[in-house]
DNA sequence: TGAACTTTGTGAACGTGTGCACGAGTGCCT
DNA sequence: AGGCACTCGTGCACACGTTCACAAAGTTCA
C-alpha cells in the first residue's frame, strides 16, 4: 500500500554525495547533535543547502518543517538506501605496496568493508600477514569469494596485471570492483566497476596549475614534432 | 594574431578525460602506432567516438578528417594543454601507512609528479626512508615548498589531522592539493582541491550491490528507530 | 487560538554534458 | 583529374544536474 518508496532511482550525483551526509550525520551524532537543518548539513558538507534537501528527499520525506533533520534518524535511512545495513566483505587481488596500504588501513573494516582476503600470484608474498589478514595464492580467490561470500573485490595490482585480476574476479563471482590500477577494464556490462586513478588526479591538478600560471610554457619548442606527412 | 588557441576553457567533464586519453596514446605510441582514429581512441577508452572527437576539438583542430590523429602530435598537444611539459613537484603530508605507500609507488615520478618530500608531525617517523625520500619533520614543510617551488601537496594524514595538514600546506604556499583524508577540507577558494575516498567509493559500490539485491534488506526492523518527537 | 517565524519539499529555469547526424575536408584509386 | 571511401569537427536535441524561489507544513509564543 505505501506506493513503494524504495525503488525509486536515485541519481548517480546523489548517491555520490550521500556517503558524505552519512559520515557528517555520524559524526554529529557521536557529538550529541539531534537534529540538523539542510543548512547545517550543507555547510558541513561544502554544498549547497538546495542540493541536500532535493539529495534528502530522494530517499523520502524524512525532515521536519520549522526543524530539521533527526540526525539518528537520517543516519538510519541513509546507511539504509546505501546498503550498509550489513558489512559488505572484499577481497583484494594483489599484495603489492598498495594492497599492503589498504589491508593495512583499518578504516575499511570500522566502516563496514572487512577484508574476507588478500591474494597475489607471487609466492614469495604468499603467507605473510598484512593487517591481521594472510595473503593467499590467486588460485584460492574463487574458494574465498564463495565462502565469504564477497562480492566487491578491489584491483590493486600493477596495471599490466590488472584486467587478468578483473577477469579472475568476475570469473569468481564478484559482482563490483574497485580499480586502483591505471587502465580502463573490461568487463561483462552487469558488473559495476569504480576507478580510483591517482595519476587522472594529479593530471588535472596539474591542468589548473598549469592554467592559474597563465598557460606559459617554460621552454617551447618553436616547431612542434610534427613528425609524419610530407 | 592567432587569436589566442590557450584561452579556451576546457570543460571539467574533458579535463578529467584527458588523462585517459594520455595515457593510451602513449601506450600506443609506445606500441609503435602512428596514427588513431576517434573510434580506436574510443574503443580503448572505453567511451563513444563523438565524445572523443569533441574532447580533443578543445584542443584545437588537430586531427586530419579521412585519416585520424597522429598518436605522437596529439600526446604533445594534450601533455601540453594538461600542464605535463615539465615535473610537478609534489609533497606528502602524513608518513602512515598511506603515505608510506603513496611514497613507495614509483609511479608519482615516472609520470611526472616527482616527490619532493614527506613530513609528519611524529618524531619516531622522521629520518625513516620512503621511497628514497627521508621523512622531515612537518616544521620543515615550508622550507621544502620553497626551495623545491613545491604547488601541489598531498594530505595523507588521518581525518582528524587533515584540516591542520591543508592549513599548513596552503600557508607554505601550495595551490592544489590532493587530499586522501575522508573529511571535508576548508581552503581558500583560490586553492585546487580534489578528494579521493575509499570509503565514498565503496559505499556507492555497495548501494549498487544493495540495489541488485532487490533492496532486500536482512533483518528490517519493523519499527524504524524514531525515537524523539512524541 | 492565532500570528509570526522557521525550514522543508519541489516546480521551474538554467547550465553542463552527451550523443546523433551530417557537412566538410582529406587520401586513395582508377 | 575525378570519384569514392573515410574520418574529423560541430550544430542540435536531449538528458542530467544545479540552483532559485516559494508554497506548504510545522513550531513557538503571546
């Protein structure tokens, strides 16, 4: 009878931002705050206060006119929309530096993303322990994701391995990726792939540095290498 | 007289594209391809071949219609627009785990981000070696700006240190940073600050995964937990 | 009770980004 | 030289995202 008020669609740029409200409304919470208007929320946030009310209402009418937003409760519905009503565990292919960072980093557990595994192809690697998790051969991947029953898996290997890591992940049932490494994967259509390229990051950094100076050059070369054709 | 090709705006949407488009065209390059067509570029990106022609069309017209784009003139003119034609300088507050990490990764140099140093505020970390670099305390950060003519610094300290980090980033003199930190930063306007954030990517990973699942939830409570009001 | 005040939720206008479709230019082949 | 095949560059329409502005709905206080 209630018109279905979880399918909704919300839009890529909401949910992108939501993640954000959560950790704010927590924080508030964990400090004793009740309640917050849009306002407050968007100052935290670094948004507009129009943007939070339409990204709110999205997930339903859930604040109060003249008041605000209960904070527990806003929290509540939030963690709800994303999902994160329960730990999702991942697996993480490659024990290099970064693997080692990441299974290291003890925010993904606290936050609701355990490490079920690590994984590498390199014997060596295999069976040293990284943050309380034992790296294990690629050959147990599809043996970890069954039983832990893990469905985001993260690339963390160096770009040249990383679509064969992809590809193993799928193969083992992992239904979204997190991809550290710089190329572009392919994978089937039904699989949700993020990108986290330090390198695109620093490239577009470098374009507004390189823009704030004014566009000048240091040592142009009067004739670009326009090598082919004639 | 040639009516001022540098001016341009580029869009952001291209900008954060163009990265990608780099670091194809000099794989291929590389490969020994000399000449690429919008459809190949596009292929390898991952995007559609209208995108890509007007991408580059913001560059100016350097394309030769019947044929493509020559590989080595067109990774010219996008490192040159990008601000690529010479190194970027970049320093990494916070030696943790991350930082550790961020320093080992040879790719910062390799493409043109060379680390000119890292500071944190914890003595037992300084003098340690990362990557070839030695950890400096963070009270030598300005100096390290100066001297190395340092724009863009990297915060990869814990959120609660990280609004400190950015504050002394932005008094040494840095205009860009690359914030790791999963808080909102608080800067000048003037200042280029871009985010990135496992736990962001993870949590819209997991609305995704939650969304697959028919947005089933394990255990509802009946009742939600509004408890104030009443 | 009712009036003044606060803040949400959303329609509408605007701006940005995407993708089609096609004219225009270039190379190749006869 | 002329025609054909190919691919760029871009105008246009549509989709998506952002922001404004205001009615609706709730609270507070006399």
């Amino acid at each position: 009878m209630a018109p279905d008020r979880n399918r909704r669609r919300i839009p890529d740029a909401t949910v992108s931002r939501l993640p954000v409200y959560l950790r704010i409304l927590s924080e508030q919470s964990a400090a004793g705050v009740d309640s917050i208007s849009s306002e407050g929320l968007a100052e935290l946030a670094g948004v507009n206060a129009a943007k939070v009310r339409k990204d709110l209402s999205y997930l339903g009418s859930y604040g109060t006119r003249g008041v605000g937003y209960e904070v527990d409760y806003l929290v509540y519905q939030v963690r709800r929309e994303l999902g994160l009503t329960h730990d999702w565990p991942v697996v993480i292919v490659g024990a290099g530096n970064l693997g080692q960072a990441l299974a290291g980093y003890g925010g993904f557990g606290e936050r609701g993303f355990p490490v079920a595994g690590i994984v590498d192809v390199d014997d060596s690697k295999v069976g040293s322990v990284l943050g309380g998790v034992r790296v294990r051969h690629i050959d147990e991947l599809p043996q970890i994701v069954a039983t832990k029953r893990v469905n985001i898996g993260v690339v963390a290997t160096p770009g040249s391995a990383a679509q064969e890591a992809a590809d193993l992940l799928v193969q083992a049932g992992v239904t979204s990726i997190l991809n550290f490494a710089p190329i572009v994967l392919t994978v089937p259509r039904s699989i949700e792939v993020r990108k986290v390229d330090l390198a695109v990051e620093l490239q577009i950094l470098s374009y507004h540095e390189q823009r704030r100076a004014g566009g000048v050059i240091h040592a142009v070369p009067a004739t670009p290498p326009r090598s082919a054709t004639a």
